[in-house]
C-alpha cells in the first residue's frame, strides 16, 4: 500500500528544477488570468495574498452569527489554495517531469552555465508574475530576498566559523545609514541635508556604491569585535558583538544629525524588487564560492579544530579575520536595501527582537548551508507574516517550532550540505529507462 | 648543517618547569625517536618546536632558519608536518577535503579567486586535488575520499591524519604516538606505512612513542626524556642497554 503510493508520487522526485520552474510559471500565470473572477466568486473578495493564512487567522470570532460566515470564508480559501496551487502543482508537475526532463538534460550538456543561468531568470520571472497580484506580496518578498542575504552571512560565522556573534543588527544599522545617508544627501530634498545634489536619474547608477559603501563602513567597524575576541575562542565573541550591537544602537539613538531616535525617513525609491534579486542572487553566489573554496573551507577546519588547522598551514587568524568582515560586509549590505525598501530606519529596530529573528532564520534553516539559510529565511519571513493576525500568539507558535526544531534537528533542517546550482539544474534519473542517454 | 636543530630550550608553564635544556640535532632523511613515560614532556617538546607554544628559553633552527617564535602556520608552511596524539580530525569534513586543507599554504589564488570562482582558483583547486588524491591513493584510503572522517574506523583515520600531514609537503614529519590506540595488527600496518612514506619522500622524522618494539625497529637514534631532560641518547641497543633508562622507563615495563 504504503509503496504504491510513493510509486504514484514518483514524479515528484523526478521532477528537475525547470519542472517546477514551469509549475510555478503555470500557477502565477494561472493566478493572474483567473485568480481574481475565482476568489470573488468563492466569496473571499479579493486574491489571498499570502496563501490565505492572513484571512483564516484574521477573525477568531467565536460569536454564535459570524462563525458560519467565517467558517465559509475559510473554506472558500482552502478551495482557492487546491485550485490554484495545489491541483496545477500535482497536474503539471505529472503531465510534464519527461518533457522538462528531456530538455533539461539537453540544455544541461550544451552548457551547464548557460543551464543555471536559464534557471534564475525563470524563477525571477516566476517570482515577479507571482508577486504583481499585490504590493503586499511584493513587499513581503522583498523583505524576505533581503533576509535570505542576512542569514547567509550570519551563517558564514556561526554556522560555517563555528563562532557565537550576535552584532549582525548593528552591521545592518550601519550599513543602513551610511547607505541612507549617502543617496539622501544626494539624490533628495531633504531637513537632513539639504538639496539634492545630483539629478535623481543618476540614483540608480550611484545605487550599488551605496551598498557596497555601507557594507564596507559596517565591515570595518567589525575591526572592533575582531580585533579583542579573536585572540582567543570561547565566549568573547558572543559578549563583545553583543555590546557592539548595543553600542551600534545607541550612537544612532544620539546622533541627531541623522534623527536621533525619532529615525531617518525618506531614502529614495531605488530597492526596487530586480535590483533586490540580483543582490540576492549575486550574494549567494558569491558566499556560495566563498565557503566551497578550500580558503572558505579553512573555516570548518578551524571551528572543527583550531590547532590542527594551524598544524596544517592555515592561517587561522587571518580566516577568522576575513570570514567576519565579509559576514559584517553583506549584513551592512542587506541593511542598505533594506533602508531603501522601507524608506524609512529608526535606531529601535535593530536591536534584540531582530536579532532574535536573524539567530532564528539561521538555526531553523541549518548551520554551515547555503540552502539551509535560504530555506530559514524564507519559511521564517513567511511564517511570520502568515501568523501576523495572531498578533501576540505569533510569539508563542515560532519559539514552539524552533523548539521542535531543535529536538529533533540540533543543527537546523538542512545543515551541513554543499549548495551545487550545477547540480541542481541537472536532470533527474527517470526510472523506466525511457532516458536513455541520462 | 642539520635539517633541525634545537638548541638548550626551556620551557616553564607557571612555576613548572616542563622542558629543561632540551638539545636535539636531526639530518635529512633520519628517523629520530623521543621515549619517555608518561608526564615528561614529549608532547610539549613537539610543541614548543612547531610553534603552538613559545619556549622560554632557546632557539629552534629550521633549515637554518630560526624559527623561534613563529606561528605553527609558517612553521609548518616551512615544510615541517604533523600529526596528533589524539587525531585532532575535522569532524564535519569528508577525507578529501582533509588533505585538501593542508595545501592551504600552497593556493595564491586568494581572496578574489575564493569569492568569484575565477580560472586560477579552478586551477589551484584542482592541483591540490590532485596531489590529494595521490597522497590517498598511497595510503590506501581513497575509496573513502568523499566520507566524513568520523565515519572511518580508527586505523583509516590514522592514515588520513597522515595523508594530511604530508600533503604540507614536509621535509620532517612530527609524529606523536602514531600507534596510541592500535590494535597488534594495525601497529604493523602502521609501522609498513611509516617506512613507506620515509622512502617515498625522503623525509625526516621524528617520533614519540611508548611502544618499545615500534621505536626499536624504526629509530636510528633515540632520546629518552624524564621530567622534561633528556637521561639518555643513543642507538636503539644503546638506549636499551642503558641502566638510568631501564630504571626510568623499561625497569617499569619489565615489572608490570
């Protein structure tokens, strides 16, 4: 019984990444041609934005008259969900795993770049159909693509180095102003700064070195964790980052030149969600290559065993030096986009609560992977967003699954394994034989 | 002039005086052996030489290089290798990437080549590879070139930590009881591998050991070290012979 079912699922294995590429490009398209006529006609007014949860946790109203119509609402979105996600994800995933399989595979051996490449501009195009229904979903998304670059890094030292940093809210802090600071005293009329001074269409262009500045400024003020706690291993680095972030928090909070507490608002428009994408995607590729070279790899070595790493030529102080500052550096990267999604930054929401979230999107996901930080910072935005509605009792649900996550994976879902595009693009064995060539 | 030279080191931890005048002269090619029971300093010899500690006192001179008060990194880029009493293995890292590691001294590909993927990286990477897959092929474990290292049995890791030690291309090699923990089988085995390696690359080594019979067979000379002094040097059956060594060291084997 058990064995004939997991024969009929069969596909789903079998299925490569395009086939669910194109799934996806079937649903968001699906979505947009009838997803509107469908979600009025079940009666739920407009499109769920997020799968529905925002709408069956919103109203908890147990009175005796509302309880049937939120009893049909609920309804009305499961039937949405199956319609519009559940049945094309079975149906076209069924229909087409040969089909995508076949061209995959060609693709594959003509050239496996041009193959990956294919890849990610499918999956912007799936992300970008998919996220044109609602500003609130493209927000979301934006947040998340934002944070999937701050679990990278985080992971990178706590993970990969194997250290205890909790700074990464004052890396993004500062990455956060100085970006803010530059474009707005720039491209913007502001209180702050005055004119602008330069015309806003060169904005766009004037963009990267913004990120890349702040990303910078932040990586040199991690010097000042580096420095004192790297002399030695153990608990420093957990104490020393920690008051960094608190320091961090406070300088802002006095400096009235960029609004004190009271934050800093009006940073031009410019994270817009492509330019967001190729950051993400240019950060995980480079954090990828970073902990897949045997330089990146000296990290293991030295959180495995430091001596042992020194015995064998590593130099371990300038790796834990580098792995830090680069951590540091995509931190004040993801901290400028996300000043410049926001558009406005105030010195109280980089301090504890967020670094909880960051700490939770990295151990949800799993220490020391790639995949593992993408998987936990996108199921721990979306959770979060999801449970929105439950206000307060948000707080209870995440810390119960991280809680269960930690009993029963002490190291995350996906810890400790190696993210290959390559060999993610590849085709995928079709068992009857049928490809012969695979 | 000798390969490594160590001259009068002391060295105190605190109060203690754990090493006291420690001389030692090795060539080119030797195999030298440190005896000595158990708390005399032989482990702290090895590491005062490869620069985990720093002596108190003395020099250490490394291809007539005094090396001092360097750390174990360069030393070791140097080409002096090691392995551990108790392994000191990278738990989370397959055997490849174990020996990968050690050419750590060897890649200048750099920064950029780590974060872009660039062609010398390419290059270096598989070079180094290369070489470790080699050095796995002589020491018998490379069908296990893409297990985790704690997933071997002791022997395989024991010749991984080998593998690691002389994929920093050494000229000596340090090997701290290589046979701790080995079964009469495995000892042999051990023993084939150390002679093998010795001719293969020509090198020094220089190694503590408690098994009599191990440091007997292998040893050109032999040093004997109680309380951090060395009480005896000399040929295998000069050392044996001696009385101040029975009485320290075997006199105790022979009762037992």
């Amino acid at each position: 019984m058990a064995s004939k079912l997991t024969n009929k699922a069969a596909f789903f294995k079998q299925t490569p990444a395009l086939g669910w590429l194109l799934t996806g490009l079937v649903i968001a398209g699906l979505e947009m041609a009838v997803g509107k006529p469908l979600a009025r006609f079940l009666g739920i007014g407009k499109i769920p934005a997020l799968f529905g949860f925002l709408i069956i946790f919103k109203k908890p109203s147990l009175q005796f008259p509302f309880i049937f119509n939120d009893l049909g609402i609920i309804a009305g979105v499961i039937v949405y969900d199956i319609l519009i996600y559940l049945l094309p994800l079975v149906l076209v995933t069924w229909l087409t795993y040969r089909l995508t399989n076949r061209v995959a595979g060609v693709l594959y051996r003509k050239s496996a770049l041009l193959s990956v490449l294919l890849h990610i501009l499918l999956l912007y195009l799936v992300l970008r159909l998919w996220t044109d229904i609602s500003t609130y979903r493209e927000l979301v998304t934006r947040l998340t693509m934002i944070a999937v670059i701050v679990t990278l890094s985080l992971n990178v030292i706590n993970g990969y180095m194997g250290e205890f940093s909790t700074s990464h809210p004052g890396f993004m802090a500062v990455g956060a102003y100085v970006s803010s600071v530059f474009t707005m005293a720039l491209f913007t009329q502001s209180d702050y700064f005055g004119p602008a001074r330069l015309p806003a269409s060169l904005a766009p262009v004037f963009f990267p070195i913004a990120l890349i500045l702040g990303g910078a400024v932040a990586a040199f003020s991690a010097l000042a964790v580096a420095i004192p706690s790297f002399r030695t291993r153990g608990d420093y680095l957990a104490i020393i980052s920690l008051a960094y972030m608190f320091i961090v928090k406070s300088l802002f909070e006095n400096l009235e030149v960029v609004g004190g507490p009271r934050g800093l608002g009006g940073q031009p428009d410019l994270a817009s969600f492509p330019v967001i994408f190729v950051w993400m995607a240019l950060g995980i590729w480079i954090i990828n290559n970073f902990v897949r070279s045997t330089l990146g790899k000296a990290l293991n070595a030295v959180r495995d065993d430091e001596l042992a790493a020194d015995a064998m030529t590593v130099n371990t102080r300038k790796t834990k030096m580098t792995a830090f500052l680069f951590g540091a550096f995509w931190a004040g990267l993801a901290g400028g986009l996300l000043a410049h999604v926001l558009r406005y930054i105030n010195p109280g929401s980089f301090g504890l609560q967020k670094l909880a979230e960051v700490l939770a999107m990295v151990y949800f996901g799993g220490l020391n992977s790639v995949l593992g930080s993408i998987v936990g910072a996108v199921s721990i935005n979306l959770l979060g967003e999801a449970l929105r509605p439950l206000e307060l009792y948000k707080w209870i649900v995440i810390p119960v699954i991280l809680i269960l996550v930690m009993i029963y994976r002490p190291t995350g879902l996906i810890a400790f394994r190696e993210f290959d595009l390559v060999e993610i693009v590849k085709p995928k064995e079709i068992k009857e034989g049928d490809d012969a060539t695979a | 002039m000798p390969l490594l030279e160590v001259k009068h080191m002391t060295h105190y931890f605190g109060g203690l005086r754990a090493v006291h005048d420690f001389n030692l002269s090795i060539e080119k090619g030797e195999i030298r052996g440190l005896i000595g029971p158990n708390g005399a300093g032989k482990s702290t010899v090895f590491n005062l030489i490869t620069g985990i500690y720093r002596p108190t006192e003395g020099q250490v001179i490394f291809k007539g290089q005094n090396i001092t008060g360097k750390r174990p990194h360069q030393i070791a880029a140097m080409g002096l290798g090691r392995t551990f009493q108790n392994l000191r293995l990278w738990r989370h890292m397959t055997v490849l990437e174990h020996v990968k590691m050690a050419r750590y001294s060897k890649l200048t590909y750099g920064l950029v080549g780590a974060f872009f993927d660039t062609r010398k990286r390419r290059r270096e990477e598989a070079e180094a590879e290369k070489v470790a897959r080699d050095l796995l092929d002589l020491l018998g474990v490379y069908n296990v070139a893409h297990e985790l290292v704690t997933n071997l049995p002791y022997g395989m890791q024991r010749r991984v930590e080998m593998a690691r030690a002389l994929a920093v291309e050494p000229d000596i090699l340090f090997l701290d009881e290589p046979t701790a923990g080995m079964n009469p089988e495995e000892l042999v085995e051990m023993m084939d591998v150390i002679r093998q390696v010795h001719q293969e690359f020509d090198l020094a080594i220089f190694l503590i050991e408690h098994r009599m019979k191990f440091v007997m067979e292998l040893c050109q000379r032999i040093q004997t070290l109680v309380f951090g002094e060395v009480i005896a040097e000399g040929t295998p059956e000069e050392i044996q012979n001696n009385p101040k060594v029975i009485e320290a060291y075997l006199g105790e084997e022979v009762e037992t």
